[in-house]
C-alpha cells in the first residue's frame, strides 16, 4: 500500500497539482510560506484524484469516464 501511495503521490500529486501551484509562488510575497501551504492541500487533492481516476479505470462503467 506503501509503495502505491508513493507513486501516487509522485505519478499525479506533484506533477499535475502541486509544481503547477509552485509556479506561481515567487510572484507573491512570503513565496515559501506559501508553497508550505499550496503543498498541504495540493498533495492531498493530487492522491485524491488519482486514486478515484485509478478506480474508475479498474471498476468504471467505459461509456462514463471514457475508459476501457
């Protein structure tokens, strides 16, 4: 569970939530700040959203989410 958690995290969360979040922080002050708080509910909603999309692939109806 461990190891999927983490390519979860690392597949989808940071790659397609988070670093894009990232990308705007130095425009704004206290920019770290910032990313700490971006990352707190970032992480979670990426996991969050690849987990139900791995879920639809595996369990979904294909006419629904348009996957095999």
């Amino acid at each position: 569970m461990d190891r999927a958690l983490t390519i979860t995290r690392y597949k989808t969360a940071k790659c397609t939530v988070e670093r894009p979040l990232h990308i705007g922080c130095p425009l704004g002050e206290g920019a770290t700040r910032l990313a700490e708080a971006l990352s707190a509910s970032a992480l979670p909603l990426g996991e969050a959203f690849q987990l139900r999309d791995d879920l639809l692939g595996v369990f979904g109806d294909p006419n629904e989410p348009g996957k095999s």
